[in-house]
C-alpha cells in the first residue's frame, strides 16, 4: 500500500479568527500543539512538521497564537509487515464533528471496528466557526489515541473544502428545533443546509462517495441532498433508520425474554419520525414469527410500535438532550451492514431512494425499507416482506407525511413541481413526541 503523509490540518477560512486566551484554565495553549508536533519530529526522526497552517488561511492570524496547525508525518519507519495487506485509504466526512454524536462515532471508525482493521481512514471534519476549538480538541484526542488506520485528520468548515475526494459523507450536523419554532422552519432551516451540502458533494466528493443523513428530519434533508447532487448515484443516499431497528430488537427482546442476537428480520419502514413502522409481521425470533412467539398482538400495535416510534423523545426527557452513545453505534451498525454479507432470511433498515421499489411507495422519496448487502458497501431492497392490512395502512401513513415533507421543502428541490407546506403539529420527530 501507497505510503501516505498523515497530517491534521484546519482547511481553509474565509471567516476571521478569533485571538484564544493563550492559558485558558484546562486548555493547551496554540503553541504548545505546535511543539507537540515539533517534539514527534525529534522523537522519532521519520515524523517532519511540515508547516503551521497559518499560511493556508485567507484570514490574518494574530502574533503567539496559532488558529490552525498541521503536523504532517511521512511513515518510513512504518513496518511493510503492517501495512502490506491494507486497502486503499478511505475518506470519511463526518459532518457536526464537534458533537455528541461524532464524540462517540469517530473512534469507533478510527478504531478499524467499523470499516475493518485492513482499512485505513482519512476523517475530513467539518464543523462550524463556533465549533472550531472543540474540533481541534477532537483532533487532539484521535491523535493521543494512535490509531495506526487513522492515516489523517482534517478540519474545516467549509463543506466544499472538507468534502473534497470523500468516499462516505456521514451528515451528522443539523440544527435541533428551538422554542416557538415552527416544523416546518426546522425543514426549511435544515433542508437549506443539506441543500447546500448536497451541492458541494456534488462538486468536490468522489463520483462513487456514498452518503449518511443523521441530521433530522434525516429522511427529507437526505432527498434535498440527493436532489442539489444530480452527478452522484441516488441509491447512494441513505436516511438512519438502524437506531429505530435497534431500538425495536431491544423492546421485543425484552419483551420475549430472549436475547437481542435472537431477533433477526426486523425492519423500520417509512421516516424516522414518530410516524415510522417498525415491522413486527416480519421480524422474528429464534426464527418465528414475532407474533407467534409473543403472542400478543394488542401489546404489538399498540404498545411496541408506539414505544419504538417515541423511543427519541422518552430519552430526551431523561438525558435532557437527543441520544447520543446509541445514534453512534447505530450508525457504526449501519455501516458494517453495507460491508458485511446480511445472512439469509436476515435484513437490515436503511431509507433509501425509493425509484423502482417493489412495494409502491411513491418513487421519490428517502423511505426506509428492508434491505441486504453483499458486503461490497451496496445494498438491494428485499421484495418478499408480507405486507398485511395493518402494515400497509401503517405504511401509508409514513408515507404520506414524507409527502408533505416533500412538498413543504420543495423550494430547495430543483425541479420540484410543488412547493406548499401543510406540515402541522402532529408530524414529529422522535425527539419531539
Ligand atoms: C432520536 O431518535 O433519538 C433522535 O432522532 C431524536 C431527535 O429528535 O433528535
């Protein structure tokens, strides 16, 4: 394998910067991460810093305080035993990498748990102006973790910078609703966000870059990303719906006294939002059928598929804010989905772009359905699932508020032909119930 510089770098500004206290209590002063990387340089004579990345910046920087800072390192004293069998290196964007959620979900990926101990990663970091030391404080943790896969980390805040040659673009970072805030601002707001993200993976991410939308309300932010990215594979977009399958197993394991690896088939359809139907008629445990082995059907209507649906919102009340650990893991649990063989008579929950579904859900929208891999990082829609009478009028539900989701952001969708929003206040996320 190519020998690559690691390095971590903030890239590219046109926002100023601000002066940092140099001893604020609990923090490194600029410097000293500058001579961290200058005392590598002499530690191990195969490490060079490169350059201060002021220079890279289009704002000034202020004497005696470094606002950005690259160490780049070459790996000639890297053992070829290491790294002979190693792939090429993968670029993760990971959007909101300040955040709680990317808090957990970047060590995972820099770990080699989540894209294999064969796969070397590069972590494209994107934040915000209000974000930026916190990011550089992430960076600070990932390098004191050394990860031998972890080849690079770059910082920025600007999408079209940090999306640059992305292979996966994980969109965490979106604004939580605000008092007085209407739904439908909160589409709007966010919607413009990934409008914008959309257009810049557009441009700069490779042509094959697969992407994740965690940020709510995850199904429509992803169909307005897909729809500002016309040059990228629609069923590269995804929608996280794996934190509300994993959050059904756990209640039906609970609820059966088996454990959660016994609870196999299970799907999410439609959004990620209090609407979404986890699909007890499917799933099974130790291989039958749910409700043959609960064996209480009015518990399943009415107390398991509400209680999934409103799982987000229980855990706000708890936390004081939206899950976090557990968004990170279903994430990670998504993305070795798509590089894992999913084994017969077993699915995985994904919203995907629904063009050519076999269930007649409405062909443009983000909808989660059962899916299966080959473990080469694609998937196909499973189209055997038994729809019933109470599925499918679930189903239609969560479609038709994915609709109205639709229209009501259909002014930040090229070429949409409605733009009208109906949205009231009984379509809600998770978080919201
Ligand atoms: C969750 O399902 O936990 C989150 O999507 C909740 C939210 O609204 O942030």
């Amino acid at each position: 394998m190519q020998q690559v510089a690691a390095s971590t770098a903030f890239i590219g500004s046109a926002l100023p910067l601000r002066r940092a206290p140099s001893n604020r209590a609990g923090r490194l002063p600029r410097a000293s991460l500058v001579c961290r990387a200058q005392k590598q340089d002499g530690q191990t004579g195969g490490k060079r810093l490169v350059a201060s990345s002021a220079a890279t910046l289009d704002a000034p920087v202020e004497e005696g305080y470094q606002s950005v800072w690259t160490a780049s390192y070459d790996f000639d004293n890297e053992s070829p035993e290491l790294t002979k069998s190693w792939k090429k290196t993968m670029k993760v964007a990971v959007t909101g990498a300040a955040g709680q959620i990317s808090n957990h979900l970047l060590f995972m990926l820099a770990s080699g748990e989540v894209f294999g101990r064969d796969q070397p990663i590069q972590l494209q970091l994107l934040g915000s102006e209000r974000s930026r030391e916190a990011l550089e404080g992430v960076a600070m943790e990932l390098e004191d973790s050394l990860y031998p896969l972890l080849r690079e980390v770059q910082l920025g805040i600007d999408p079209r910078q940090v999306f640059e040659g992305a292979d996966w673009a994980l969109l965490i970072g979106a604004k939580p609703r605000g008092p007085g805030m209407e739904r439908k601002d909160l589409l709007d707001i966010n919607g413009q966000i990934f409008a914008e993200q959309g257009r810049a993976l557009n441009d700069v991410a490779s042509r094959d870059c697969k992407m994740l939308v965690v940020g709510n309300p995850c199904n429509t932010n992803a169909l307005i990303g897909m729809a500002n990215a016309p040059d990228l594979p629609k069923r590269n977009w995804h929608a996280l719906t794996r934190l509300d399958e994993n959050r059904a197993k756990c209640q039906l394991a609970l609820k059966s006294g088996k454990f959660y690896t016994s609870v196999t088939n299970m799907t999410i359809w439609g959004n990620h939002s209090t609407t979404q139907v986890p699909d007890f008629v499917n799933a099974k445990i130790g291989g039958k059928r749910v409700p043959a082995v609960v064996k209480d059907v009015q518990w399943l209507k009415e107390e398991f598929t509400p209680k999934v649906a409103n799982r987000g919102g229980a855990l706000i009340k708890k936390w004081g804010r939206s899950s976090a650990a557990s968004t990170a893991v279903s994430i990670a649990d998504h993305l070795r989905s798509l590089y894992t063989p999913t084994p017969p008579g077993d699915c995985f929950s994904t919203g995907v772009y629904t063009e050519g579904n076999p269930y007649g859900v409405d062909e443009d929208l983000i909808f989660s359905m059962p899916c299966r891999s080959d473990g080469d990082g694609d998937y196909e829609i499973i189209d055997d699932f038994v729809i019933d009478d109470w599925l499918q009028a679930k189903i239609k539900e969560t479609e038709e508020e994915l609709l109205k989701e639709r229209d009501c952001v259909g002014h930040l969708i090229p070429g949409a032909t409605r733009a009208v929003c109906m949205i009231t206040e009984d379509t809600m996320l998770p978080g919201e119930a």
